[in-house]
DNA sequence: TCCTAAATGAGAATAATTCTTATCAAAGAT
DNA sequence: ATCTTTGATAAGAATTATTCTCATTTAGGA
C-alpha cells in the first residue's frame, strides 16, 4: 500500500485530515518549510493551525516518516524522500534538489569501511554537493 | 602574517575590539552560534551588543574570513576552519567535529570528474558523516 | 453509539535574527 | 597630533521561526 492514510496508520498514527494534507504537501514541495506547507494547505481553502503544522512535523520525523535536511539558514525544511540520497544546493538561490547515485554510495561506504574514523561510529554519510544550476 | 588584526585588514575591514573579540571567540569555540559567541565574549567583561555579533559574522562570511556550516535546527552555526573539510555529526548531542580527509576528497573530485551531473556545475563537495563518538 | 486518549486550534510565549537610528570610533588626511 | 569622514556599534524595537499551554474536538477502538 503506498497511500497516503497507509503511510500514517503504518506507524501507528491516528488519520486525521491535517496529517494527511501535510504529508501530501511535503510530498508535492521541493524540500519545504514549515510555512512552505502551510500555505499550501491554506490555499486548497483548507485552513489549519500552525502548532499543528510543527507538532505533526515533528511526530513525523519521529517516526521515521519524513526527515529534516540540513542547511546554512535559520529556517527548517523536511524531506519526503527517505531513501538514502545526496543533495544538490544551489549556491544562487534556494534550490535543493534530491542526487541519487548509487555507485557513489558503494564508494563512500567501501571507503570508510577500510578507512576507520577513530573513536566514531559512522551511521550516515550524506555529501552536500554545492554550486550552480544551469538554467 | 596569522594574527587576528592581519586577517582582518587582508580583508579591508576596520580593526575594532568587537571584531577582534568575534573572531577570537570563533576561533575558540567548537563551531558557535552567534549565541555561544556572545556568552564566550561576556565571560571576559567585555560587552557587546547581539546585533553587532550578527552584523560582524554576516560581513565575515562575506568577506570570507569565516563560513556557515549546515545543521539540521534553526540556529545558524559559523565555522572558522577555511581549509575544506568535511563535519562528524553526533546524532545524540549537540558535537560537530572537523574531519579533514585529503585522500577522500580526491576520490570524490576524480568520481565527479567522470560522472557529471546534468545541469548542474559543482563548487563543493562536503561529506556529512552522521553517526556516534564513542564517548 | 460511546468513550477516551490523542489531536487540533488559537493565541501566548520564547528564541533567533534583522532592522532602525543615534552615537561612536578607526584610520586616512591634514 | 588633530580633524574629518565613513563605517561600526549600542540599544532596543521589529520580525520571523518555533514551541508551549490549554480548552475543545475528533478518531477509532470497545
Ligand atoms: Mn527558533
Ligand atoms: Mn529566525
Ligand atoms: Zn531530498
Ligand atoms: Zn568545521
């Protein structure tokens, strides 16, 4: 089942509209904000509470259901894309886009796994990959 | 010329106390937040107001002399290390550790040499590595 | 259908950052 | 050494992002 109701009651959580509108919202907005999602709910007439927004966010991130991206900025922006990917940021503007590669992966991890980091345990290796879009 | 003073000027920027002491707190603190910078800085007596701290970093980064470094929360972090480098995240507390790896980053520039990515001209390329310190 | 724990809405509170404006001071010019 | 100018800082208000509180509503199992 890939739905969206599937999804919740997969994790154990209630199925209510706002989680539903929100799911849907990060999963049809580029790596959005809190408020990136608000106003997508807000402009489907469906109003919501912006405490509802961030507490349901992060029940979700909780449970495994998004995840929060990192960036240089004060604002946090989820991630509907839980397979393990890399990310392209746009050194101009506020463009993230998702970088799968696979053969990339198998290289980190063979890299790491001869090469041991002392005194840490790896669990995830995410590159950043910085620079321009053309066009 | 390494002292604070000589980065500064290299940079056409006005020696003053305030700047002086930002800069030392950077270079003292394991990656800081303004907020940290500014605890770091009132310890020693001398006062300062928050808005020059943001003010001061803001032209540092511009000016190169310090860079932000990405996090998942909503509270910037600074970086005084220009040499690139990659970060370990602790995925249980709050550290950030360098992690400078010259043999890594050479596989990474040769891998995207080869492979290029469509549309999209790479600056930089930092590894995330998320995991756990042993104590 | 009823019941209850969990979820939500509304607004206050807090935290992080930016903005505004009056005053101050660094540093080049005299 | 003093003057002058331009950029820097202090203080506090404003804005933005997030969290908290608590009264009300609702999902979903009994
Ligand atoms: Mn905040
Ligand atoms: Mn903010
Ligand atoms: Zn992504
Ligand atoms: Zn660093």
């Amino acid at each position: 089942m890939f739905s969206l109701k599937s999804k919740l009651s997969e994790k154990g959580l209630k199925i209510t509209p706002q989680r539903l509108s929100i799911l849907d919202a990060i999963y049809n907005i580029n790596h959005p904000t809190a408020d990136d999602i608000i106003k997508h709910i807000r402009q489907k007439h469906s109003n919501i509470a912006i405490g509802t927004v961030y507490k349901v966010l992060e029940t979700f991130v909780q449970k495994g259901l998004i995840k929060r991206i990192t960036t240089e900025k004060d604002v946090i922006r989820y991630d509907g894309l839980l397979r393990h990917h890399h990310h392209l940021y746009s050194t101009d503007t506020v463009l993230i886009k998702d970088y799968i590669d696979e053969e990339l992966d198998k290289i980190l991890v063979g890299y790491f796994k001869k090469k041991q980091i002392h005194g840490f345990e790896i669990e995830e290796l995410t590159l950043q990959i910085k620079g321009k879009f053309n066009n």
